[in-house]
C-alpha cells in the first residue's frame, strides 16, 4: 500500500510539472515576438499593457542626432548599440515626419528604438533616435518562470491532495472496509451492519460476492459448531446436515417433492430492478436441506409480480438463486383463482373454520368449486415433475392443498404422500359446518401420513373421520383406513432452526444487560421514544393472533400499575397479511384504533405506551427487536404452533427475557416455562406482563435455559426428519391401492356415526 502511495505520488507530479512547464515555455516564449510584433505593427491597443511594459524600462541607453538626411551627427552611448542601430527607424521617421519606433537586439542587449524627427517651425532639421533599454522583457520572461514555478508547486499540492483525498475515500477505504469484512469472516466475528454493501461504491459487486461467501462460510462454520454439539448432547441434535446425511442414506433413487401455496423465493420488482426475496415463512428453513440433499423439486404458486420473467418454458428455475440446488416449478393463478381459492375458501372458509377465534367461516360454493379446480391445477404440475420418478416422496403443505394427497396418489399410487395441517383441527362439531367436509377428508386421506403440530389436534382430526366418513378408525395405532387406503395420523410440533435465530455476531458482552439496554434505546429512539423497558409483539396482522386483546390489556397495566407508565413501551410489529379481505381490513382499522386509544390516554413528549410498525420487518431486524425485549407477548387466540414463541427463545441467546404465552397455542405443550396465560382474560394478561417485568433474574435465566434447550433439541430438522422417517416406514401399497374397497375391507370399515 505504501509503494502504491509513492508510485501514485510521483506520478502526480511528473505529470503536473511536465505540463505546466511545457506551458510556461510556450508562453515565455510567446512573449518576446508578440512584444516585438506590437511594436512594429505599433497596435499598442490590441495588446493593452504591453506599451506600459516598455515603458517600464530602465531609461535610455543611448542618445543620437541625425540631420536630415539621415546622417549622425552626434551620439552618446555603448558603442554595441550605437553601431547596431538600424537607419530604417530614422528614415521612415524623416519620411513621415512622425515617431517610429522599432524593438532590436543585439547580443545580451534589447532596445527599443524611438526615432522622432525635427522640426524648426514647419521645417524638417534632422532626427533624433533615443534607444531605451528593453532587458526588463527577457527579466519579465524570468519572473514569469518564477512565478510559473510557485504555481506549479502549488498546482501539484492541490492536485496531489484531491487525487489521494479521492483515492482514500473511493477506493482505500472502501477496500480497508472489504479487507476488515474479510478479516471478520476469518476470524467468525461476523459483525455485518445493514447497508454495508451500499457504502462500498465501485467495490459492491465484490462485497455481494463476499457476502455470499459468507453466508456459506457461516452455515458451514454453524454446521461445524452444531456437530460439535451434537457430540456433546450424545447425537440427539439435529441439523440441516445431519437431515441431509439422513435423506441421501435413505431415500435411495426416490426423489423428494414439496408441494405449498406459498413459494420458497419470490422474484419481485423493485424499479427497474428483478430482486429475489424470501417470504416470511419457517417453511423454507424446514424444507430447503430437504430438498438440496437430493435435488429436489418444489411445486408453489409464483405469486411474485416478476415471478414469470425468470422462470424456463417449462415454469421451472433453479434455487437459491445464489447456490442453486433444487427446482421451484411455479404454478400460475388467475386473478378470479386468488381470489376464490385463496382468498374465499382457503382464507374466508378454512381458516375461520380451524381456528376458532369467533370469526365466522364463510362457505361459498364457487369458492368450493375453484378451491378444487386450483388443487387440480397443483397436482396436474406435480403430477409432471414426477413423471420420470419412480416411488417418489410428496410432502404436501397446509389447508390450501387438502385435495392433493389423493389426486396425487390416484395417479401414483406407488408415491409415498404426507400431508402437513399447519393450522389447529378443530372438533368434529366445529368442523361439521363445513358443507363440504367430507370432501375434504377424503382429499386428506389420500396421504399415507396426516401431520398436525399437536396430538390434540390428531384426536380431533381422527374424531372428524370416524364421524363423518365410512372409515375404520383406530385410536391406539392413530390410524383411519378408508377405501383399503391405510392413513397414518401423528404429531409433529414444526419448530425452528434454532442457529438461525442466533445473532449474527458473537457479540454477548461482559455485560449483557447494558448491551441490552443500548440497543432496545436504538431502536426506539428511530420512533423518538425513550423507555426503560421494553415489551414486544410480533405478528402477521391477523384476527388469530389476539392482538387487540393484547392492546387491551396493556391499556389496562398501564391503568394498574401507573408507575410503569413513561418506563415501558410495547413495540407491535404487525406484518399486513391478506389484505384484501374484508375481515383483515377491519382488524387493522381495530389495531390502529386500540393502540391510538391507548396513545391518547397515556403518552408524553418522548414516551409512548405503543408504537405500532406495521409492515414487514426482515429476518435481522426482527432478531435484533427480539433480543432488546424484556418481555415477549405471544397472545394468539387459537393457533396451531406460533413460531414467534419459539424464534423469541431462541434469539435469547443471553438467557434472559420472558415468554407470555397463551394457552391456546400449539407452542405452549412445549414451552412450560413461559408465562401461559388466557388471551380473552385481559385482567389476567395485564398481571402476566407485571409478573413477566417483576420477575427475579435468576428465575427468568433458569426458566428461559430449559426453554432454549427445548426448542434446541425439537427443533425444525428434527420436526422434517421425524416425518419424512415415519412416510419412508410406509410401503406404497400398488396401484390397485385406491380403487374402490373390496368387500371385506368395507365390511371392516365402520359407517360414519353421523354427518355433522
Ligand atoms: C400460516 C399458514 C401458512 C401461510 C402463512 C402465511 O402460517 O399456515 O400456510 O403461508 O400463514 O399466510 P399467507 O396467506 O400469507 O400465505
């Protein structure tokens, strides 16, 4: 680098100093002609300055008198000028009878000569030549160096400076900052700031590349941590490379197909600009070493509104778009489709109906009728990528694809299918409003596997089926056999990569709390709020999720407990989801509502009781909201997991912070430890958020390390490889296995109790 300044340096100058003295030569040597010129030309005018130059000579040199006829008469003077003087001047000034003057020289002299005739009355007498000294124009020529020297010394301080000052900001520092993220890769202090990448100028192309690497560099210096600790924890740990280890002993020639609503990667624009972008979704974390360790193919709805530009003729793209190792085949809805699959059956129907937070399901049959149009549509492109597959594995996803497992497996009955219920199963009851249920259990139990998160959920599912259609269901074993087709029913609790929640850097410092503290006043003075303690929500704005009631009980802490008001803030971050629905649209009028309400009521010039952020907060930024928290608010009324719970845990990587949690979560079979409470009871809530902010350190550190070694060891791998092992243990049963039931299967199978 020091070379390089030198070399940078010299140049600089060798390049201002040889053109500016290539200038100055010219001009000095401009000087003497052009003087010379104005004299003989006398066009004194056109060079203003240049008379006034002469005539700052030294005096005269030399005296001569000339009769008229031209001859000297007298003189006085050096004899090298005296006998160098031209007789022209006179002449011409005899002729004339005017002044002429004419610049000469000789030797080391310069003159100017003014010869001016003379008059006697009118009568012409002679001429008198007065020669003036002219050196001071070879001396303005050496002033002119001299000055020209100061400029150019002056001229190269300024150039040099800019130049280093230019080359300093615009490439050393961008490439001290590329080195130094360099040097923390190789040394795993990861300490990447957002908006890194956009302050490296020229460089940025390299640091995206950098930044890449280091992703790969990160989850290989994870896997290799998570190794270790699985040695240690006896291998009960699970992680992205033991599931992968897993899928490639065991999947022999059997290729794996993930079918969802909802795609891995979206292709959006942004301006002009195509950008790849991850929707918000623990999916993608479950399911994608799945799918890398045996190049899988993933069938999902290419919602994106640039989703169509990158895909091939055959509505496939290689993936993740930075390492692509498997294949998004995207599947096209219309508009009506949207609407009446998505938005009406899946998100107005279903929805509604498995959770039960008191929102009427509303059942249209066109909704009906598309909801099976579009699930055909998803097997038809499923049924195509696994063509060339022989006993291939599907992994069906959620409520939006119930129809799937059995067109699938109609037309490939030796594929082995699961299916995974993101969301509660409700009681037979509660699930009996559906005017098409038995349809859609039919379109379950096509899978050879029927995944939910919890076993109540299981009981309920296996329930449904012995009530609503001839099936034979056992209990003990969780199975249901109908049309001779045998359906395992099991819990599998999804959960999260805990790694992946980690921070970025290892930085827990000496002292985690004043750590703590610094970055919760980040974070909130971007909303110019200041509090000692900090409560967070984070959701998809959804009526499930409990967060007006959440509001409400705040409102009423802060009436209980008035000393907490100007120390606690609670920070709601709502993610729009499914906007377009009339019941979302209201929820989010209720939200902002509530939390105005509340605002009014308490708020002072620098604290607020709520600061609501509703929009979409990337995977980093949520991590770094769960790690300033005090307290985490989990308040669903009914929900079949809630991954937040489990991210909060897992972020805490200071063992500190409490969970209030409701009751009403698939979450809290696991998360003993957290604070359960009833969402609907809002005095209860406002006492947990009192118990969560009072709660002695010691018992918050112990209750949150047997949560973390919890969501630890259940985490997402173990929840992929638990269902793919179960679905490898089913044996594809031919492809008679889906016809209609011989006699003695149906002589088995018990009538529906009851069709509610
Ligand atoms: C729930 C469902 C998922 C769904 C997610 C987001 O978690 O179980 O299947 O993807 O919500 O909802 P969205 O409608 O945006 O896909």
């Amino acid at each position: 680098m020091h070379l390089f300044r030198v070399r940078l340096i010299l140049a600089l100058i060798a390049s201002v100093i040889l053109v500016s003295v290539g200038s100055t030569y010219f001009d000095v040597r401009s000087i003497e002609p052009e003087i010379e010129n104005a004299l003989a030309t006398e066009d004194h005018a056109t060079l203003p300055g240049l008379t006034d130059l002469l005539k700052r000579g030294t005096g005269a040199l030399a005296l001569a008198i000339y009769d008229q006829h031209g001859q000297m008469m007298a003189s006085s003077g050096p004899q090298e000028v005296l006998g160098a003087l031209a007789h022209s001047p006179v002449e011409k000034a005899l002729q004339k009878g005017a002044q002429v003057d004419v610049f000469s020289h000789a030797q080391h002299w310069q003159w100017l000569e003014e010869a001016s005739p003379i008059h006697n009355g009118n009568q012409l007498e002679g001429a008198m030549a007065i020669v003036v000294d002219a050196g001071y124009i070879r001396n303005e020529g050496v002033a002119l160096w001299r000055r020209s020297f100061w400029r150019i010394v002056a001229l190269v301080i300024l150039i040099v400076a800019i130049t280093f000052a230019m080359v300093r900001w615009f490439l050393l520092r961008p490439m001290s900052r590329l080195a130094e993220r360099l040097r923390q890769l190789r040394t795993g202090h990861d300490e990447k700031s957002a908006g890194a990448v956009a302050e490296l100028g020229l460089f940025s192309p390299l640091a995206r590349e950098v930044e890449t690497m280091a992703e790969s560099l990160k989850a290989a210096r994870a896997a290799a941590a998570a190794e270790a600790r699985l040695r240690e924890a006896g291998d009960r740990l699970w992680t992205a490379e033991r599931l992968a280890i897993q899928i490639q002993n065991h999947a022999g020639s059997s290729r794996i197909f993930v079918v969802s609503n909802r795609e891995p990667y979206m292709h959006v624009r942004r301006g002009r600009e195509v950008v790849c972008v991850v929707p918000p979704s623990g999916l993608v974390t479950a399911l994608e070493p799945v799918l890398r360790a045996c190049d899988g193919v993933w069938v999902a709805s290419g919602s994106g509104d640039a989703d169509s530009t990158v895909v091939d003729e055959f509505d496939r793209l290689r993936v993740p778009p930075d390492e692509p190792r498997y294949t998004l085949r995207r599947v096209w809805l219309t508009e009506e489709e949207e609407e009446r699959y998505y938005e009406g059956f899946s998100n107005e129907g279903l929805w509604p109906l498995c959770h039960i937070a008191h929102t009427r399901p509303i059942f249209r049959a066109g909704d009906w009728e598309c909801y099976q149009k579009v699930n055909q549509k998803f097997a038809g492109a499923l049924l195509e990528e696994m063509r060339d597959s022989e006993e291939p594995v599907v992994f069906v996803q959620d409520y939006h694809l119930a129809l799937v497992p059995q067109l699938v497996k109609k037309a490939r009955p030796d594929a082995r299918v699961a299916i995974f219920w993101h969301i509660p199963w409700p009681n037979p009851e509660a699930f009996g409003i559906c005017p098409w249920q038995a349809e859609l259990l039919d379109g379950l139990l096509g899978a050879d596997l029927v995944g939910f998160h919890i076993p109540l959920h299981c009981n309920n599912f296996l329930a449904t089926a012995d009530r609503v259609v001839e099936s034979r269901t056992d209990r003990e074993h969780m199975t249901v056999r109908r049309h001779g087709h045998t359906s395992l029913v099991r819990p599998y609790p999804v959960s999260v990569a805990f790694d992946g929640m980690a921070r970025r850097a290892p930085s827990i410092g000496d002292n985690p709390d004043r750590e703590r503290a610094a970055e919760r006043d980040r974070l909130l003075s971007r909303f110019g709020v200041r509090a000692e303690r900090l409560a967070l929500g984070v959701d998809r704005l959804d009526y499930t999720k409990g967060i007006v009631e959440r509001l409400e009980a705040l409102g009423q802490f802060f009436e209980d407990h008035p000393w907490y008001r100007e120390r606690l803030t609670m920070v709601q971050i709502a993610a729009p989801s499914r906007t377009r629905i009339p019941s979302y649209a209201e929820l989010h009028l209720r939200v902002e509502e509530e939390a105005q309400r509340i605002n009014s009521l308490y708020q002072t010039a620098h604290w607020k009781p709520i600061v609501l952020i509703e929009e979409q907060q990337n995977h980093d930024e949520v991590g770094r909201w769960y790690r300033a928290a005090d307290v985490c608010l989990v308040t669903s009324l009914h929900d079949g997991m809630n991954l937040v719970a489990k991210e909060f845990v897992a972020a805490r990587d200071d063992e500190d912070g409490v969970l209030v949690l409701s009751k009403f979560t698939g979450a809290a079979v696991e998360l003993r430890d957290a604070l359960l409470v009833n969402p609907y009871d809002i005095a209860g809530v406002s006492d947990a958020i009192y118990g969560a902010l009072e709660m002695n350190p010691a018992e918050r550190h112990e209750q949150m390390r047997r949560m973390r070694r919890q969501v630890m060891e259940f985490n997402i791998y173990l929840w992929a490889a638990k269902v793919l092992g179960d679905l490898r243990e089913v044996r594809p049963e031919g492809a008679d296995a889906n016809r209609v039931p011989p006699s003695e299967d149906a002589a088995t199978e018990t009538p529906a109790k009851q069709t509610a």
